[in-house]
C-alpha cells in the first residue's frame, strides 16, 4: 500500500464560469459562529487548529501561513472558537471534560472551566462575552462567562449533542444530534427548543452545523445507517441535509445524497462543511475517500446544491473553513497532521503547514490511517470504513441485523484487556478483521496477501505488517472515568456495589476482574447463555455471548446483544429471563435503582493497574 501524499485532482464543467462570481464577493457577512476543529478571527490573522491526537491547538498566521504556537491543551480537544473580534479563544477537551482558553497571540493558557462530561462543540456569541458548548453526554448545552469562567446555566435539550452554531443575532442556537441527525433551534433567552427537524431513523452520526450567511438555511453532514444491510453497497451513505430554518415553516428538511451527487461516484464519512461569505459557494470534505465537494448554492429551495469541483485531499480530513475575506479555504487533514490553503477562486494549494508532530508512532498512525479509509485495499466500494461503525473507537449508537442475528455496536474501550471479540466471541485478534474487510460488508483486497486462516484458529499476527498496524491501532482505546464518580461513589452507588458483588445476585460471577468480564485475553473462549436469544428470533450463533465489560455503560444504551434494552433498568428487569442474567428479581424498586447508580459510576478508578497486578496481559497488536 503506497502512503505517498497524493496529488491534488479537479473536475471543472466545460468553463471556468462557475468561479466567476467569487470574483465579486462582498465582504465578510456575519453568519454567526458554527463549530468545527478549526476557526479563524474574524479580522483574518489567525487560524486555530485543535490536535486531537496531540491534545493541542495550533495557532498559524495567515499572513505568512506559518505556525506561531502549539499548545497541549489535555486529551482529545475538539471544537474551538475565537471570542467575538478577539484573538482569544475557547477548545472543548473531549476527555478532560474541560473548556480551556488561550491567548491566540501568545498560545497562553487563560483559564479553563470544568464541565461535566464530554464537551464537543463550542461557539461564542458575537461580543465574545459568552460561549456555548455541547455537552455530547448526556446532552447538555453550557453557558460560560468567558470574563470569569465560570459556567451561568446548563440546559438539556435532547441527547448526545455534538453540532452547534449561534445567529448572528446572538438569539438563537441550532444543535445536532449525533446518533439521530435531529437538529433543534433553541431560544437562547429560555433555553427551550422552539423547533426541531427530526432524521429519518436510519439518519447518524451528525458532528456539525451550519448556517447560511443570508438565507434561512441549515446544513449538517451525516451518515445513514442502513442496519437491515450487512453489505458494503447498501449499508452506509453519505448525506448533506439542509434544514429550512425560518419561523412558520414547518419541517422542511431535504437530504442530498452524496453518493450520488456527481454521477457514479461515491464518497464516505461526511464530516465538516463551510460557506463562502457570499453564500454562494458550498465545501464539504469527506474523512472516509479523502476528498471535498466544491459546490454552487441555489436559491431555489429545491436542488439546492449543484456540483462544481472536486478536490483530492490528504489522510482523514475532519475540518474545512474559509477566510473571512472568501479568497483561501482551509483543510485540515487530520491523520497528516497539516492544514493545507486553497483558492476558492481557483482551488489549488497555497501553503502546507504542519499544525503538529505525528503523536502516534509511524505503526499506529499507519494502522488509524487504515481504520479510517473507505479506499482499497479496506474497501472497494468506498462507501463504508472500520469508523463508519466505531468512529474515534465509540459505538454508532446502532444495531445491525448482522447474518448472525442482531448485534448492537460495542465501544472498542479496554478491547485490548478483553479478547476474544464481538458478541459471540468468534475472534481471538483483531488480525481476524481480516475476514471482514475481504467479505462482503467491506469488500476490500484485504491487508495480507493469500490464503489467511479461520477465526480461533491459528494467528493471523504477522502474515502482515498493515495488519498488525490496523490491529495496533484498534487496540489503544482506552476508558475515561465516569462522570457519575467524579466525587466519588454516591451513597446510593455504595449501596449497588455490595449487591452487585453479593452472592445474592450474582453479578460478579461473570463480571469479574478489573474490567468486570471473565473474557480476558488467555485463549480459552468463554461464552454464557443469560437467556437474550429469546429475544431474538433471527439468532443464528447464540443462545451463549461473550461477556462485555461493564465499563463505560453510562454513555453506551441501547443494551445487550439485540440492543432491545433502553436502559439499564431495562436490563435487570424485562430483559433478565427468568434470572438467567444475575438474580435480580427478587430486588425492590429501590435497590435496581442503586444497583443502576453503581453501573453509571463505572469506571470509577482505572481498571489497568488492578490488571497489571492480577497479571492480565495486554494485547498490543
């Protein structure tokens, strides 16, 4: 497989016409602020870049294209925001569960504020005065006074967001649901939702928003999820949505597929879209095939968007933002670790410049490079990558009725302590993926070369050196601590911990160990029958499942193989078949509620120094 930076590639109609126009764009129009892995000052000077690899943020100069700053920031920053007309800023750090701010001129740390699980996505209104910050667990928006730092209210509205943008009139707020697509417009004086666009239900993974500068408009890159389909041409789309914002109006909402947008040719994993000041010109980039869609927006409610040129990017590009002045788009390309400037007028690279130094060491940038490809030789079809289904290694929050019967996405948190995988435990490595990229989900040449041999049988370690690399990639993810034990256990959590661990219900019998699972990397496969099958009339490997860890279950509904467990509730009641899975039937209303308190609070330590000591073996490949 050839890792060479390829070139950059443009489809033109039969003149230049269609760049004509931006010849004559006004200046820069406030369209309000909407998230993204970058931003740039609304006097145009600075661009900001948040590193998520390398816990940072880049600060470059945009009059000379060069790197001036490079901050760490704590794990995994997402989006970030200039304050108003400021060179300050705000970065939501994922992981951390912090809102941090810099100086921009100096890349300083100003101060930083404590939420309280997972910021995502942070705007700020039009005077700097205030951000605000999606909270992707549980679904939460927070206000932050960015003189003291100090969060002014929250407010829930829906579950897992992730987009936000403001108006420009600093009243309104459009959030994205991540797993779902639904977008809301919340007033931001009360905090209500005054309006919602729901998804179709297989509409997921929804990142950003954002806004026209003139028109009453709303665009949001997406997936559909298709999750009747286990085949590589009819599981995963790729779609722009364009939600019509005006009061009065309904629920107008027209979905472009863009799959099928210029012709035969697919693309995957929309991730980040940007507008011209003029609204005139549309990009949206695609973290899966590599690539962005220059498009012209028409003013005609119906088609919308019309296709224009189409540029081949560098590895997993997640952020696309144009310059106020609407001369210079800008990528970031992710996996190359670089932010690369391109023309609107005539779209061809005008400067490369390295935001950050490769974090991940030259096998596990090779191996995410791999997860996150839709291209050959992990699929041939392009619509489809290893992060269509785990993005970042979390679950798409979807069930798939895979030929073995139905199968909930599992997080790939702590995989690495907790071999074999998947629900019914028929792999002993992840070397085994091997089989999936090569069948017909995925459809690929495959990543070794020849015969490789079946799952549980003898390794597929070695036969590859992309291989071992994809599988060292998989297997890094780790767990964050629960934010229901940031001070520690509640009483009622207490209380859930003794019944979980008491002879009375058993739990521990299976969930054991520091990840609560008795399926541990030793070559022995352990399977139980906890009476789920029942469930699902379709199974075709059950009625005994791997173990999964209980680790990380606050954020992960729905629940169990089949996913038919809203919540956890759910699954020590009307899902626990005649106590096959624990004995909970005879508890009170009151302790399933602590026994369901001490599941949130999990973790509530870090489960790999009690591994180490047991002498569990990590698994590195």
């Amino acid at each position: 497989m050839s890792h060479r930076r390829r070139s950059v590639r443009f489809f033109y109609p039969l003149t230049l016409a269609c760049f004509i126009s931006l010849l004559l764009s006004p200046q820069f129009v406030s369209a309000g602020k909407s998230n993204s892995l970058m931003d740039i000052s609304t006097d145009g000077k600075l661009l900001a870049c948040s590193n998520r690899d390398s816990g940072s943020v880049t600060i470059i100069d945009l009059d000379t294209n060069k790197k001036l700053t490079e901050t760490k920031v704590g794990k995994h920053p997402e989006g970030v925001t200039f304050l108003g007309n400021t060179h300050t800023l705000a970065t939501a750090v994922y992981d951390d569960d912090l809102v941090v701010f810099l100086d921009g001129d100096t890349g300083k740390k100003i101060g930083q504020t404590e939420v309280f699980d997972e910021p995502y996505g942070v705007v700020s209104t039009s005077d700097g005065t205030k951000v605000f910050v999606t909270l992707d667990y549980p679904g939460r928006i927070v206000e932050i006074d960015t003189n003291s730092k100090n969060v002014i209210r929250e407010f829930s509205n829906g579950k897992h967001l992730r987009g936000i943008a403001i108006s420009s009139d600093d009243q309104n707020l459009f959030t994205t649901e991540y797993y779902t697509a639904l977008v809301r417009n919340i007033d931001v004086k009360s905090g209500r939702t005054i309006d919602e666009w729901p998804g179709g239900s297989t509409d997921n993974l929804a990142r950003q928003i954002t806004l026209h500068p003139r028109r009453p408009k709303a665009y949001l890159p997406h997936i559909r999820s298709r999750v009747t389909v286990a085949h590589g041409a009819g599981s995963i789309f790729p779609i722009v949505s364009i939600v019509d914002t005006k009061s009065g109006e309904g629920k107008r909402r027209r979905k472009i597929p863009m799959d099928s947008f210029r012709g035969a040719r697919v693309t995957s994993n929309p991730w980040d879209t940007a507008i011209t000041p003029d609204g005139k010109t549309f990009f949206v980039i695609f973290a899966g095939t590599d690539d962005m869609y220059i498009c012209n927006v028409i003013d005609d409610d119906y088609r919308e968007l019309t296709f224009r040129a189409s540029l081949n990017l560098g590895h997993n590009p997640r952020a696309v933002r144009v310059a106020p002045d609407g001369n210079t788009v800008y990528v970031y390309n992710a996996l190359d670790f670089e932010v690369v400037a391109y023309g609107t007028q005539f779209p061809r690279p005008r400067a490369r410049i390295k935001v950050s130094e490769n974090p991940l060491g030259e096998e596990i940038l090779l191996g995410k490079r791999l997860f996150y490809t839709a291209l050959q030789p992990m699929s041939s079809r392009l619509w489809i990558s290893c992060a269509s289904c785990h993005p970042d290694g979390q679950p798409d929050g979807k069930t798939w009725h895979n030929p073995e019967g139905l199968r909930n996405t599992q997080s790939l948190a702590g995989m690495a302590w907790t071999h074999p995988i998947h629900w019914s435990a028929d792999r002993d490595e992840v070397q085994d993926f091997e089989h999936t990229i090569r069948g017909p989900l995925m459809q690929g040449k495959g990543l070794a070369q020849g015969k490789i041999n079946p799952s549980l049988e003898a390794p597929n370690k070695g036969l590859s050196r992309a291989l071992d690399a994809m599988a060292a990639y998989s297997n890094t993810h780790e767990f964050t601590l629960s934010p229901y034990a940031k001070k520690g256990l509640t009483p009622a959590a207490k209380r859930g911990r003794r019944l979980f661990f008491s002879k009375q219900t058993q739990c521990a019998t299976c969930h054991s160990g520091p990840f609560l699972t008795d399926s541990v990397p030793t070559g022995r496969i352990v399977r139980h029958d906890v009476g789920t099958s029942v469930d699902n009339p379709g199974e075709k490997m059950g009625p005994a499942y791997d173990t999964p860890t209980l680790l990380g279950l606050y954020r992960t509904a729905p629940y169990l193989h089949h996913g038919k467990a809203q919540s956890l509730e759910e699954v020590l009641t009307i899902y626990n078949h005649d106590d096959k899975h624990g004995k909970t039937s005879q508890l009170s209303k009151q302790q399933i509620a602590d026994l369901v308190e001490f599941l949130k609070a999990l973790p509530y330590e870090d489960p790999v120094p009690k591994a180490k000591a047991a002498g569990l073996v990590k698994i590195s490949k």
